[in-house]
C-alpha cells in the first residue's frame, strides 16, 4: 500500500507547451500507459445533477460520446508508435482498451517519448500515468476471543438479528448482489442456487472464463456472508459477480472494467435493467485515490447501493483506505468498518478522519458490522468453509443487510437504505472516550457518529422496522 502512495504522489507537471497534461515521472521506457481524458464522468454527472438525472441508457450514451477522442488518440498512438519503428517488427505495436466509466485509455506497449508530443495534440488529456495494482486485502487471523458460532451459524448473523428479521418475511428475495472479487466457486452449496442465471459473470482477467470460479477463496467467502444459504445474511437473494482481483491483486484496469460490466451487464440490450442493488467491494488502497470516483458517480446515478471496507490498517487514526475514504454523501456509498462478538471494534479495523485531498477530516467509518473470525463459503471444494477475519468479512455483512432492507421495499433509495442503518445502529454506550474513536467532529454527546464505528453497529431488524 505504501508503495502504490508513492506511485500516485510522485507525479510532476511538463513543461507549459503541454498546459494541462501531467505525465507521471514513472512513465519511462515501454509500458502500459493510462491516458486520463476530461471531462471525468463525475463532472459530466454533477452538470447533469441528480434531479434530472438521464435513464442508464442515456446516461452510458453520453459517456460513451467521449469515446470518439479516444478512437482518435488510439490511432495517433498507433501511428506514432509505427514512426518510431520504421522497419517493423522492433517494438510491438500498441493495443489499446478504452473505458467510458473512467474516460481513460489504457494503451500496452507505449514508448514514452512519443507521450509529451501526444500531450500537445489532445488538450483534453489531463495526465499520463502508468496503471496501478492493489493489494487484495490482507486476512487477519485473530484469536478467537469471544464465543462464536451459535446455534451453528456464523455469529455474525445472530448478531445483527438476520434470523428475527427472516421469521419477518424479509430475506432477500427479489433482490441482486453482485460483488468485485477473485470470483466465486458457484458450485457450492452455500451459492449454487441462487446465481442468477443470465448475465451473472464477466471475468475481465480471461475473457474465456464463461461460468464463474474463484482463484483464492476470498470472494466465494464474501458472497457466502451476503446471500449464502446457510451462511448468508440474505439468503433469499440472487447473485452476479466480476473477477475484479487475480489471485494476489487487484488490478485497476480490471476493477474498472468490472465497474463498467455492472453497471449495464446486459450491454443495454435490456435497458441495464439487469444491473445489481447491491454491490459489495472487497478491495481498496492508498488514501486519496481518486481512480474509481467516476464509477461510483455512475452506480449511485443510477441508483445502486454500494459498500466499501474501510480497510485493515487500523487501529491508528486516519487509515481508511481508498474509495472508502471518499465523501459517502457526494459519491453514494457506506464505509464499513469490523467489531468482534463482543461489539468491540475490531483492532485491524481502519479508522477516520479521511485524509482525501477533497474529503479532508470527513467522517472515516459510516458503519460497523461482525467481521472478526466469520465462517463462509471457501473455494476448494463446493463444501469447504474457512474462517477469517477482516474488514473484508464485514462488508459483506452490509451488502446483505442492504439486500434484505430492499427485499421489504424495492422503491427505496440507496440514501434511504444507508438512513435505516445507520439511524438503527446499536451504539455501546460504553464507548464513550473521544481519544478512542479518533476525534471525530461530527459526534454528538453520546460519541457518535464518530471515526472508529460511524454510526453504530448495524441492527438488521430495527432497520427492516423502519422502511
Ligand atoms: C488524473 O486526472 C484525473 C482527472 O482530472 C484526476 O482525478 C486524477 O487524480 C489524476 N491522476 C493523477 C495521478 O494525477
Ligand atoms: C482462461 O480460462 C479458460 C477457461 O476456464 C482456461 O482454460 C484457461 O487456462 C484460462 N487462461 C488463463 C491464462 O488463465
Ligand atoms: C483456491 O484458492 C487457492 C488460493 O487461496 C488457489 O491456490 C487454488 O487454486 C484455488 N482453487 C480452485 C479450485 O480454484
Ligand atoms: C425467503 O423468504 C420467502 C418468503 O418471503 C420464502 O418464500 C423463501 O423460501 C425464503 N428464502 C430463503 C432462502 O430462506
Ligand atoms: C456491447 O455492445 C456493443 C454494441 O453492440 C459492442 O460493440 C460491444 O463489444 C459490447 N460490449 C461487450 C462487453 O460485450
Ligand atoms: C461532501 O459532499 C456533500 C454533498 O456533495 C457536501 O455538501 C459536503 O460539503 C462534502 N463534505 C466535504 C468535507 O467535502
Ligand atoms: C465486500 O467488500 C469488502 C470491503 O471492501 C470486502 O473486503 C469483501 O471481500 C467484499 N465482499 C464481497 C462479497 O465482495
């Protein structure tokens, strides 16, 4: 994670021929190279503003619009690339992959000094930079220090009141989840009923994957605890998935692919009707990193409710990892944090005040939820379960209180979703010292919302009450 800080703060302005396009210092020799074109789908969304939002389809017509300079930037990539290598055959000629959600072109085998020449033509590049690669969030294992697993389920879900909320009626049902993650083993037992059976995979890693698989058992784990039939907080649910991490990382052209696949899995042969409710996100890293903000204004343009982990860098203040250190009222999206079964925050659990250039001292952590030593699904047989911990495991917990929140009432908004949790959120009145949570502005005299647990752990029946 430091390292990938480094990659992004190391960046220096050319010279005033070039005004506007900032090419990193680490773009040398030949590499992939990351052209970032304006305008961001961020600002493209906020001229349009929320109230006059356009339809999905509308919507991803527009961005796509920009794609013209960008077919016109590929070709002039390609031709530079051919002037420097008159005779052929010497260096590769350049393949390039262009993503509305992020408006960038991703272009393999660039030489560098055909960028600044490039830079001049194309006033609408913003910078040059090399692609990054996250780390897939580390697994804590912690000793176990309170009692798990009762009645035979995950304690999590005894805790959070899933089973009282299911004996309402509210389980799921009607609702789609989808997570960005090594893949899901769709043959287990815990999820080989309830895969939605059309438009329900895209593996931008290996595009001849065509039914799900999971390369590290990370992902089938985080599903389990969303929609697992015995594991999961919402079992009634149907689930998609996108291979969004390799088997060690998390590259960031994939996980912009994969934002971009779920926006509209169906490519708008079905008006994006088939995108996800719910999507849970098990990766993150640096602080700042603003790579995915357009895809987070794209899902919350349309709608879809969506949560982050905070982050495994606790317990000192301000390591709340990227996107979850984002502004969570302008970009749409819950950063979740990780308690054990005694309701204490979790010590790997990362913390507030953000320390986003453009979210400075915002509120870290929007809610808690179990994610210390949590039994799911795991991918080395369709009967294999592993128990980990971390606050990957408690994310999932959240996208499956989302789905069981809409499964009450599908009309509801994702604010409304994120409104019922956080206003229902059981808040332990012991936890009182403000040096504890990390001082936290926005507290009110009980201590909450504060950077350590947001607003409270997450009570799913109080929140299912309230909708
Ligand atoms: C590149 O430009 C985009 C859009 O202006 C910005 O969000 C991002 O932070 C920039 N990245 C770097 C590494 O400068
Ligand atoms: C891609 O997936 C196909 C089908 O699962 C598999 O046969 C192939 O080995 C994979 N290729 C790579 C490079 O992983
Ligand atoms: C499961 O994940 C492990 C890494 O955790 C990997 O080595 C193994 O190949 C995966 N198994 C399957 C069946 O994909
Ligand atoms: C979910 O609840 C519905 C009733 O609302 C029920 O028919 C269904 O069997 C339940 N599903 C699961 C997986 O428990
Ligand atoms: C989506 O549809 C367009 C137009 O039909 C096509 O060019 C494109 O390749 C499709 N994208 C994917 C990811 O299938
Ligand atoms: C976060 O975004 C909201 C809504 O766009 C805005 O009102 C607020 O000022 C922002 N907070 C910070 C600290 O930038
Ligand atoms: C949910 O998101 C968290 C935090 O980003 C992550 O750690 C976890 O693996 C994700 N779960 C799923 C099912 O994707």
């Amino acid at each position: 994670m430091a390292i990938l800080r480094i990659l992004l703060l190391v960046v220096v302005t050319t010279s005033s021929a070039w005004a506007g396009c900032t090419i990193s210092k680490d773009v040398k020799g030949t590499s992939t190279v990351v052209f970032t074109l304006s305008p961001t789908p961020t600002e493209v969304i906020n001229q349009l503003g929320m109230s006059n939002m356009l339809s999905p389809v509308a919507l991803i017509d527009k961005l796509q619009s920009y794609s013209d300079t960008a077919n016109s930037l590929m070709k002039t990539v390609t031709d530079k690339m051919k002037a420097l290598n008159p005779f052929g055959s010497l260096l590769p000629i350049p393949e390039c992959r262009y993503y509305w959600i992020s408006n960038q072109l991703f272009c393999d085998n660039v030489n560098s000094a055909i960028i600044a020449p490039i830079c001049g033509m194309f006033t609408t590049i913003t910078n040059v930079t090399n692609p990054i690669s996250l780390p897939l969030p580390q697994l804590d294992s912690i000793p176990l220090t309170c009692e798990n697993d009762l009645d035979g389920r995950p304690w999590g879900l005894e805790k959070i009141q899933a089973p009282e909320t299911w004996a309402l009626g509210y389980n799921g049902t009607g609702v789609v989840v989808a997570n960005i993650d090594t893949g899901v083993r769709y043959t287990h037992v815990e999820l080989r009923d309830n895969m939605r059976p059309f438009f329900n995979w895209f593996d931008p890693y290996n595009f001849s994957t065509n039914v799900p698989s999971d390369t590290n058992g990370h992902g089938s784990h985080t599903m389990g605890t969303m929609v697992g039939k015995n594991v999961g907080v919402a079992p009634g649910a149907t689930w998609i998935a996108c291979r969004g991490c390799g088997t060690a990382s998390c590259d960031n052209e994939q996980l912009l692919a994969c934002g971009q696949f779920l926006s509209c899995p169906d490519n708008k042969t079905q008006s994006c009707s088939t995108r996800p409710d719910v999507i849970n996100n098990s990766w993150g890293g640096g602080i700042g990193n603003t790579f995915y903000l357009g895809v987070l204004s794209v899902w919350k343009a349309m709608g879809i409710s969506f949560f982050f982990s905070s982050g495994n860098s606790g317990p000192a203040c301000s390591t709340v990892m990227s996107p979850a250190d984002s502004n969570y009222t302008k970009y749409g999206h819950l950063s979740v944090g990780s308690t054990a079964c005694n309701d204490k925050i979790a010590s790997y659990s990362s913390t507030g005040p953000s320390q986003a250039a453009d979210y400075m001292a915002g509120l870290g952590v929007q809610i808690v939820v179990p994610g210390s030593n949590v039994r799911s699904a795991w991918n080395t047989s369709d009967t294999a379960y592993n128990t980990i911990s971390g606050t990957s495991m408690a994310s999932p917990h959240s996208t499956g209180a989302g789905a069981v929140i809409l499964s009450k009432n599908k009309a509801l908004t994702p604010e409304q979703v994120y409104a019922a949790m956080m206003s229902t959120a059981y808040r332990d009145p012991a936890i009182t010292n403000s040096a504890a949570y990390c001082t936290s502005s926005s507290a009110d005299l009980s201590g909450y919302p504060n950077n350590v647990y947001g607003y409270g752990r997450v009570n799913l029946l109080e929140a299912v009450k309230v909708v």
